[in-house]
C-alpha cells in the first residue's frame, strides 16, 4: 500500500494523473466570471476612493498580508489604509492575462494574478506585485477573508 501511494504521488508530481483542480475557464465559466467581476467592483471603488463599496467586500476578520508593511487585521483597518495611503495617490490596474480562479470547495474560491500600481503625478513609477484572494461565499454574499500582496517591484 505504501508503495501504491508513493507510485501515485510520484505520478502526480510528474503530470502523468490529473490535477485535482485547475484554474476556472477565462470564457464560460461561471466561478472565474463572478470572481473577475468582484476584482473590477473592489478596485474600481479602490481606484475611485469609494470606501463603503471596498469595505462592504471584505470580511471583518480580514487577514492583509503585504510583504513590504506586513500583516494587517481587520476590514476597517484595511480601509482606514487605503483611506489614508491610496486615495488620490495611486491606482490599480490587474495585468492583462494573469486572472486565475479555482474553487474552494464549500467556502468559495481563490484568485490569483498580477497588478499594476500608477501614480498619477508620476507617470513613470509604475509598480508590480501579485496577489492572492481568499473570497468566501456565505448565503451568495462574496467576501474577502485573506490577502496576500507579495513581489512588489517597479514594473518593467
């Protein structure tokens, strides 16, 4: 048995088994559609300093983990940030082609991609990071309950 259960994980690793999940279909499917849609809804109010829509988006437990200022708890916290460090300073923009999705089973999903950050009095600081999104769905009502916002750099 033991042997049986290295076989299959050795086969897994090398891509002979299928993967257990693989990230939603950019054009039919129904999770990767409702999750883009959250993103543009989150930074579009992101973008427009509209903080009662990006906070009703997360979770009041809300776990920010940035690489560069570290973890943040809490969704006033996290919108008492961007309140107060990216109203009128800068925008966000997901890099074309990075949106990933996969479904969490009983929870909701987890998306996955690249962002660009421009500040408008400084067209040439233009910033790169990725990112991670735990989105929980409770009685169809999408939240986010982590964040993690890694790699940050200047784009290229």
């Amino acid at each position: 048995m033991k042997n049986l259960l290295l076989a299959a994980f050795l086969l897994l690793l090398c891509g002979v088994l299928p993967a257990q999940s693989s990230p939603a279909s950019k054009r039919a499917d129904p999770l990767f559609e409702t999750v883009s849609r959250l993103d543009t809804q989150l930074f579009d109010a992101y973008n427009h300093c509209d903080l009662p829509t990006f906070r009703a988006l997360l979770a009041d437990d809300i776990e920010f983990y940035h690489d560069v200022t570290g973890l943040m708890i809490g969704a006033d916290n996290v919108t008492n940030a961007v309140r107060n460090n990216i109203c009128n300073k800068l925008t966000r923009q997901l890099v074309p082609g990075t949106l990933e999705v996969y479904p969490i089973k009983d929870f909701g999903a987890v998306e996955i991609g690249a962002h660009r950050f421009y500040h408008p009095g400084d067209p040439n600081n233009i910033g790169e990071a990725k990112f991670i999104h735990i989105w929980q769905n409770k009685n169809g009502t999408w939240k986010i309950t982590r964040v993690l916002s890694i790699d940050h750099h200047a784009a290229n």
